[in-house]
C-alpha cells in the first residue's frame, strides 16, 4: 500500500512528519509526500468564509489515477470547509476513487482561544487522517468513541478517540485488503 500525501495551497504548522510515521504504522503504508497542489479557488464561498470541501476533494479526484488495490490520496488543506448540510466538517473522503481530504483550520487548540500545543494539534491531525483513509477502506463510522471511525462532532471527540482502528474496525480493514 502507497499513500500519498498531498499539501493544497500553503500547509503550515509541520504536520508531515507526524502523518508519516502514523500512517505508515496504521496502514503498514510507503507514505509519500507529493509536491503541493493549488487550491481550486471555485471551490471558496465568499460568503460562509470557508472552501467546498467537494469541489476540492473533486479536483483530487480528477487529477489522480488511482489503483485502489495499492494507493490512496490524502489531500491537506490549512483552511476551513464545509459540505452540505454540515457548517463545517474536519474531512472527507470517497470511498469509489480512493481519495481524502483533511482540513487542519479547526484542528489547531488556537483556533478555540486556547494557546498553542503543537504535540496535540499533531495528534487530531493523524487522528482525522486515519478516519478519512479508513472511509476509503470502506469503514464507516463506529459506535466505539476510542476508535479512529467514531465520528467527530467537535474536537473533544477527536480527542477521545485513539490513533488507530478498533478491533472491530481493524477486522474489516483487514478484510478490505485481501
Ligand atoms: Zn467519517
Ligand atoms: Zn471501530
């Protein structure tokens, strides 16, 4: 398994080497980062302040040929998004092209008036991104809140679930490979 990492428009904040190491364990993956895509600027609602996560994820979709037996695409975006109907979502992904998106704006503790702690910004970063990969394994969302699939409503829940996939997640995975 190969994943690519993908930096859309200006990514700060030295999450890649955190994304790495986590991403190569969980998903026994080559992690590869890949050189950054612009952010398509249709994508950005002037009026919500924020980007269209489909369009984005849509242009990531366009742009890869992807084997899905052996790659996946993960895009970083440093900017906040949303889909419909939700105000504002961490990620997303789709499971038919294999690719994924992970909005880093809400994951940062500054972002709630809170002083910067980069070891816990990295930790919601890996964490969001084994979710989005794992929707791209055709897990959904799990009832268990320590495990990487259980959705998050807010950061707390990003905080509650652990770097990795339940037994039960871990399983389908699994089973998903072969
Ligand atoms: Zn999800
Ligand atoms: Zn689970």
């Amino acid at each position: 398994m190969k994943i690519f990492v993908i930096p859309i428009g200006t990514v700060r904040g030295g999450v890649f080497g955190a994304l790495k190491r986590s991403l190569a364990q969980v998903f026994s993956a080559d992690v590869e980062m890949t050189a950054r895509r612009p952010i398509t600027e249709e994508a950005y609602d002037f009026q919500r302040r924020q980007y269209y996560a489909n369009a984005i994820l849509d242009d990531l979709d366009d742009e890869f040929i992807i084997d899905k037996k052996e790659e996946r695409v993960l895009g970083i975006l440093d900017a906040d998004m949303h889909t419909d109907p939700m105000n504002f979502i961490f990620g997303l992904a789709n499971h038919r092209t294999a690719c994924c998106l992970v909005s880093l704006a809400r994951l940062r503790p500054e972002f709630y008036g809170q002083k910067q702690d980069r070891e816990l910004f990295h930790s919601r970063v890996v964490k969001e991104a084994i979710h989005e990969l794992g929707h791209t394994f055709r897990l959904g969302h799990c009832r268990n809140r320590h495990c990487a699939m259980y959705f998050s409503d807010s950061v707390t829940d990003t905080d509650a679930k652990k770097a990795g996939f339940c037994p039960v997640c871990r399983k389908k995975f699994s089973s998903e490979q072969t």
